[in-house]
C-alpha cells in the first residue's frame, strides 16, 4: 500500500512538472510570435516612411532584437527550395 502512495506521489509530481514545461514553452512561443509580428510591422512602417529595409535591418541588429545572419541563411535555405 506504502508502495502505491509513493508511485501515485511520483506520477502527480512528473504531471506537475510536465505542466510548467509546457507553459514556459508556451510563453516562450508567444513571446517570439510577438516580437516577430512588431518587426514586421516595424518594416512596413519604416516601408511607408520611405526608409530602405536594410537600414531598419541595421537598427535591429543593433538593438539585439534581430539576427540578420538567420534571416539570411533562411533566405537561402527558401531559395533552394524553390528550385528543387
């Protein structure tokens, strides 16, 4: 019986922990969907105001919000598949 109590103990706190995983997950998404639909809005803005897109690039590479050499492989990797 002892036995049972200490599995069921186990069992309730692997499920708590799952949870907190899955919603710092969650957050996390969130955030990153958030910061990616300001810089594009950011770029339409910026579109709008005449000011050239590798400028506003710049700015956010500066700023640490924005990995230009990402957005460049993953330009490339886009690319290439549109050829095969």
């Amino acid at each position: 019986m002892e036995e049972l109590f200490y599995y069921a103990f186990l069992y309730l706190i692997g499920l708590v922990v799952s949870v907190l995983i899955l919603r710092a997950v969650l957050s996390i998404n969130a955030m990153l969907r958030y910061f990616r639909s300001q810089t594009i809005l950011l770029g339409k803005i910026a579109e709008k105001q005449g000011i050239p897109e590798t400028e506003v690039e710049q700015l956010l590479v500066q700023a640490g919000i924005f990995d230009a050499n990402r957005r460049k492989s993953q330009a490339n990797s886009r690319s290439s598949n549109k050829s095969i």
